[in-house]
C-alpha cells in the first residue's frame, strides 16, 4: 500500500494529493513500544507484535530517536522507520533543525536527515514528490516533554549489496541501521 500511494505520489497523480502523501507517516513497522504508550497504534489492521529496535540515538535537551526498522521497498526506496521521544522535562521547539532546505514545504518536517553508505562512499537525500515535499514526516513544530512522535523517512534505496548505513538526523547522534529486505 505505501509502494502504491508513494508511487503515485511520485507519479504526480493529480493536484492537491496531499493526504496521499502524508498518508505514508503510518508506518507498520512504527506501533507503539511497551514504555511509548503515549503513541497510538497505527490504523489499518496492524499486528500487535513487538517491534524491534535496530538502533536508539540522543540528541539534545533529552530527545531520543528510535529506529525500528530500515526497509527497501519494492518502488526502489528504502524507508526509515523509528519515533522521537522526549525524555526531558520541558517541550523541545528546535525541530526546525530537522527540516533541511525546504522550498517547497509549509511547516516543521525531519526533511533533513541523511543516510550515507560508507563502504560505497556515498550520501542519500530524502526523496520528494513532484510538488518538492518531502517523502518524510511533516507537521513536527514541537514535541512535548514525555510525547512520542512516529516518524519516516524514504531514500532512495541503496546497492542491493549494501547491508548496513549511517542515518543522521540533525540534534542527534549519527546512528548504524543494518538493512532489511
């Protein structure tokens, strides 16, 4: 179903297709953990089965990002699946940081995260649409002190033969995702 719906995205099927392209930000690999209570479960006939944490990284003012899963996609993508959590006491407002260089985009989005495959010596960008929104979360203007926020990002996917890469999202530390699928 995300294959499909990014697919047409990138297709540039129709104007105004910005539920389409928002509708990705449900990743199934993104359900709440245990200790996340705080995040909904995903819709759409979702298992209850516990997620994996491939890897967890800090960042600043108490923020930790999760990453649960980095998938390749049929489409020729490679998602990135995880949740930004506030672990601090107060709200964090520095998500503009995250965005990237956004032209396009109205709002607050995690546009800004790279993936770089180190063996191949190569950087990935976040995708956009034909419009030039990002392939990612968007709408993230603040996360408050104990909130959960589900996030993903799609790249483009890498060599078949790439098994592992360095996702870095600004505010936090550099995390190594192993590859699945």
């Amino acid at each position: 179903m995300v294959t499909a719906v990014l697919t047409l995205a990138l297709a540039g099927c129709g104007v105004g297709d910005d539920s389409k392209a928002k509708e990705p930000q449900k990743p199934s690999s993104a359900p709440s953990q245990g200790s996340g209570s705080k995040t909904p479960a995903p819709s759409g006939g979702q298992t209850s089965a516990p997620t994996e944490v491939i890897a967890t990284v800090e960042g600043a003012n108490g923020m930790v990002l999760v990453i649960n899963s980095a998938k390749r996609d049929a489409g020729g993508f490679l998602t990135v699946s995880g949740q930004i959590k506030n672990n601090g006491s107060q709200s964090f407002a520095g998500t503009s940081a995250w965005r990237g260089n956004e032209l396009n985009q109205s709002g607050e989005s995690v546009a800004g995260a790279t993936l770089v495959d180190k063996a191949g010596k190569k950087r990935y960008y976040v995708l956009r649409d034909t419009d030039g929104r990002c392939l990612c979360t968007t709408g993230v203007s603040s996360v408050g002190a104990g909130q959960v926020v589900p996030m993903f990002v799609q790249f483009p996917a890498p060599p078949a033969s790439t098994a592992e890469m360095e996702f870095s999202l600004p505010t936090f530390a550099t995390a190594t995702v192993k590859i699945s699928g």
